[in-house]
C-alpha cells in the first residue's frame, strides 16, 4: 500500500495563494489517478480536483479557474496550486490515488492538511 504524505496547509487571507504537495512513497506501476479532496467542517468530503497519469485535469465547479492540478511522476510529486483563495475554501485538504480511471473510488489517502483562509 502506497503512503501519502500532505504539507503546504496554513492560514492565509481571502484572496491569497497557497501550494499544497502530497508525495507518495514508492514508484508504482501502471496509470494511477490522482486527486485532491478536502472536507469542511459539517460537510461532506467533496472531490477538488484529479489528474490523469498522462496529465488530463478535471476540477470541482467551484474552483476551476483559481486552482491548478500538476503531477511529477517521476518526483513523485502532486501539487495544488490555489489562487483567489475563499473562506468557503477553508477545508482539511487529502491527496488519495486510485489505479486507473479518475472515475474510480479511490483506494489510498494521505492524512490531510489544513487549509484555513480568513475574511
């Protein structure tokens, strides 16, 4: 089972940027997608965003446009570039992965990081 280790979380004012990292621990084989999600106090965990081995992109309504998805596979690296930052964005934020398609549920999680934006 792969891990999944999360940083770049903090508080930031509205309107401000953030990057979060999530490294996973080993290669592996094959086309694994991989995504953010994050989960809000009193709200379910909502997918933020997935990106496809070969680098394809898709992103939750509500942020499409100020956030960016990027992979590195051969660092082992998935970033979360987030601009025009809201309250509402204000979440505990996973990088998870799944093999194959997006579409799938995902199979493993990293911990989380918080992500806090002030009025």
């Amino acid at each position: 089972q792969v891990q999944l280790v999360e940083s770049g979380g903090g508080s930031v004012p509205a309107g401000g940027s953030r990057t979060l990292s999530c490294v996973w621990s080993a290669y592996r084989p094959g086309a694994w997608c991989m995504g953010w999600f994050r989960q809000a106090p009193g709200k379910e965990r909502e997918k933020v965003a997935t990106i496809t081995y070969a680098g394809s992109r898709d992103y939750a309504n509500s942020v499409k446009g100020r956030f960016t998805v990027s992979r590195d596979n051969t660092k082992r690296i998935l970033n979360l570039q987030m601009d025009s930052l809201q309250p509402e964005d204000t979440a505990i934020y996973y990088c998870a992965t799944v093999l194959g398609a997006c579409s799938q549920r995902f199979t493993d999680w990293g911990q989380g990081t918080q992500v806090t934006v002030s009025p």
